[in-house]
C-alpha cells in the first residue's frame, strides 16, 4: 500500500502517499498551512514537539478523537465506515486547490496511521512547487528528496518528533500532489491487516461443500 495510492485503496486496494496533514477553511489560498500546528512545550531546553490537526495530537490519535473533532469543525465526511480502513472527507471547502481528504486506521487499535490531503492538477509541475514552499516555510527544508522538482516524479519527506513523518509527492505527468502526515508505526499495522485481508479474501469459503460469499468489504471497495 503506497503512500499516495494507500488511500485509493478505499476504491481499489492500492494505497498511495505523502505524510503530515494541513488542516481548516481558508480565506487566502496561500495559507494552506495554517490549520496544521507544532506545539512546543514550554520547558526550557526540551524539544517536545507534536503535530496537532483540529486540536487532535497525531501521534496519539484515534478514529474516535478524529471524527469527533471534525465533526466539530462541520468537515462533510464522504464516507465514515468500520468496514473500512480509510475514512474520506471532501476537502473543497478545507483547503484551497485540495478535492479529498484521506484519514486511514489501524482496524486493531483505531490509532491514526496516517491524514492525507490530494491536490488534483494536470501538466502542471508548478503546482508541488507551491505547496512544498508552504510546507517548508513552516517546517524547514525536507530532511530528503527524490526526483527532481522541475519534472517527473517528485518525493520530499520531513522526519518529525515523536518518530511523526511528512511527505509531499507529486505524480508524473498527471501532476498531482499529495500531502501526507502519517505515524509509521501505526501505518505498518495497517498495511498488515490489508495484506491479511486481501490474502483471506482471494481464499474462497466453502460451507457444506458450497462457495459462501463473505460478507467482509475490503477497504476501500
């Protein structure tokens, strides 16, 4: 399950990504950063950072927590199901030039694995540039790139606290973006359980010497 195509796994069983989220209505199209926010404990000397979206801390976030939160925020969910891994919002009104907005679970633990934000384009290789610029401008260059940024695929990842990650990718020649917050721990768990899933699925089941559908809808189907 891919960063970016994880969440399309909610339509198909591919997963794709980018990490670390950006959150909130926006008025200026050029603050599509400002909803997303790193804490800093005021302990002198003591670098404790987070990430919080809609006042949820993400390392520690749950499907509950999050829906809850957005629900608060009045963000129209797409669709909100436990049979599914990847819960959709639609971003229209969230964050200008964004259309979807992805947050993935473990089915186990309910912990956030990861938030996700698409920003559709076509034939447009400014488009990333704009984005990565806000992502930068508040948290520093990327720790490590990939690709190169005038053309092709594109990857930048930003390596937080609390072991939290940030990745912006940029498909090719679609040039679409996507912006990921994601906890690598708990994206692991998920993409277990998914791997598990569409093994049992592709088992077929057989009661009384006939095939029984299964009634369990793999996520994102």
């Amino acid at each position: 399950m891919r960063v970016s195509k994880l969440v399309v796994l909610s339509v198909g069983l591919a997963l794709c990504g980018c990490f670390q989220a950006v959150v909130f209505a926006q008025t200026d199209s050029e603050e599509i950063l400002e909803p997303a926010s790193v804490h800093v404990p005021q302990a002198a000397g003591v670098d404790l950072s987070w990430i919080e979206m809609y006042g949820v801390r993400l390392s520690t976030a749950t499907r509950d927590a999050m829906r809850k939160a957005l629900m608060a925020h009045k963000v129209k969910p797409m669709r909100q199901d436990e049979r599914y891994w990847v819960d959709i919002y639609d971003a229209k009104e969230l964050l200008p030039g964004a259309s979807q907005f992805y947050l993935g679970y473990s089915a186990m633990t309910q912990k956030l694995a990861f938030a996700e934000y698409t920003f559709p384009s076509f034939m447009d290789s400014r488009h990333a540039q704009q984005i990565l610029n806000k992502v930068v401008a508040k948290y520093g260059p990327p720790h490590e790139t990939f690709g190169q940024l005038a053309m092709g695929a594109f990857t930048a990842r930003w390596l937080m606290t609390e072991g939290m990650q940030i990745q912006l990718v940029r498909e090719w020649p679609e040039t679409s973006t996507f912006l990921k917050f994601s906890n690598p721990a708990v994206d692991r768990e998920m993409r277990a359980e998914l791997a598990q899933e569409m093994r049992a699925q592709a088992q077929p089941k057989v009661s009384d010497g006939t095939a029984a559908q299964t009634t369990l809808s793999a996520p994102g189907q």
